[in-house]
C-alpha cells in the first residue's frame, strides 16, 4: 500500500489461456479475486492482477485522498496495459453510493477505447459499523443498513454523461441488497470484513453470477 512502483502477478490459466483478465486498482478490485479464481480455470482465463491498495484507477487524486505512490502508480499501469492488452480490464465503476461515475475514472477509461474492453462493476454498498464486529456482539439484524444508505437509488452510469463506448457494466448488487435493506449476513455467511470490503468466503459465492457477467462481456468481444 505504502510502497512505490508496479507489481503483477498472475494466476488461473496461465499457460494456454482463452482469454486475459487484468484486475486493475486497489482493495475493491482485489476483493472480487476469489470469487473470478472460483472460475478461471473452467473459462481458461488468465488472472494478471495489478493491485495497490488504498488506490483507485484514475486520473484523479479525489481531491488529495489519494496518496503519491497512488498517483505514481496509475502513471506506471497504463504502459503494459496498452503494450499488452487484455481482453479485459476489471474494475469498480463507483464508489459506495455515489451517485455518478466519477470523471478520474472516466478518463482512465477513455485511454483504452478502441483497445480493451472496461468491465465495470458496481461497488458493494457501505455499511455503517465493522460487521465482524457487529454481528458478533449484537446479531445480524442490527448491522445491516437501509438500502437508500448502501446504494444510489439509480445505477450511476445510467445518469453520467461521458462515458466510452469500450465500457461494459456489471452490477451485482442484488446479492448484497433487496428493494429495501443492505444486509451485512447473506446465507450463514458474512458478506464483509470490515465494513465495505467483502469477505473472501462471500466473494467466492458470487463466483456463478460473477462468471455469467463476464460470459456476456466476452461475447460482446465475439460479435
């Protein structure tokens, strides 16, 4: 998180894959990982991540949030993303319940149209209280949080001008919501480890979902 420069790493089908996949930015993009590890092998997708936590991919500083290894590093991403492309870059296309994409991730974006496909997902909602925590010293039903408080009533992007046309969204916020309450248990199992990012046991139950969305963005590729 600290440090300065780039490091990949690859996993899945790594010696004859179909296809590549970067995951690309910091914690909720490395959050999803278990849930595409469940399926990289069956799809023969390679998993090339590139990973700073406390960063986001963007041209954007968030006014200062983000900190100069951040910046240093989203400098350094793009070469070998554009040397090399994949056939798709994985990444959140919002943050908690923003109501609009933001621009810094747009333009991060738009140096990849005509190159790669962007496949953007919707971001967990925010909870309000560390859920591990939470639920064990009060039960569940205590800490999960009205819908309206976890996610913009309107998907983000349906009301953002600007965005390219390489991009494909997915949102799969009906596993962590339902038309009123976002809840911090799902299924026995609890769905973050903190209060925003996922669990890797939640993550990896979402990997029929997540493998469907990705089907649909690989086949867009196809036609």
């Amino acid at each position: 998180m600290r440090e300065s420069g780039l490091k990949v790493c690859s996993y899945g089908e790594t010696d004859n894959p179909d296809y590549t996949i970067a995951l690309v930015g910091g914690s909720h993009s490395g959050h999803w990982f278990p849930a595409i590890e469940q399926f990289a092998k069956d799809l023969k997708l390679q998993i090339d991540v590139y990973n700073k936590d406390a960063c986001r991919f963007s041209t954007s500083d968030f006014n200062g949030l983000l900190s100069d290894t951040c910046i240093e590093w989203n400098s350094l991403v793009i070469e070998p993303l554009l040397e090399n492309p994949p056939d798709l870059i994985f990444t959140p296309a919002t943050i908690g319940n923003g109501a609009n994409v933001p621009r810094g991730y747009i333009e991060m974006w738009e140096k990849f149209e005509g190159i790669t496909t962007i496949f953007a997902i919707r971001d967990t909602p925010r909870m309000e209280e560390n859920i591990p925590l939470c639920v064990e010293l009060n039960g569940p039903e205590y800490c999960n949080v009205p819908r309206t408080a976890g996610l913009a009533e309107v998907p983000p992007w349906e009301v953002t001008n600007g965005i390219p046309e390489n991009v494909y969204f997915a949102d799969l916020s009906k596993y962590f919501c339902d038309e009123e309450t976002c809840y911090s248990v799902i299924g026995n199992v609890l769905v973050y480890r903190d209060s925003h990012h996922i669990s890797n046991l939640y993550s990896m139950t979402l990997a029929e979902p997540l493998k469907e969305e990705i089907i649909k963005s690989l086949k867009l590729l196809e036609e």
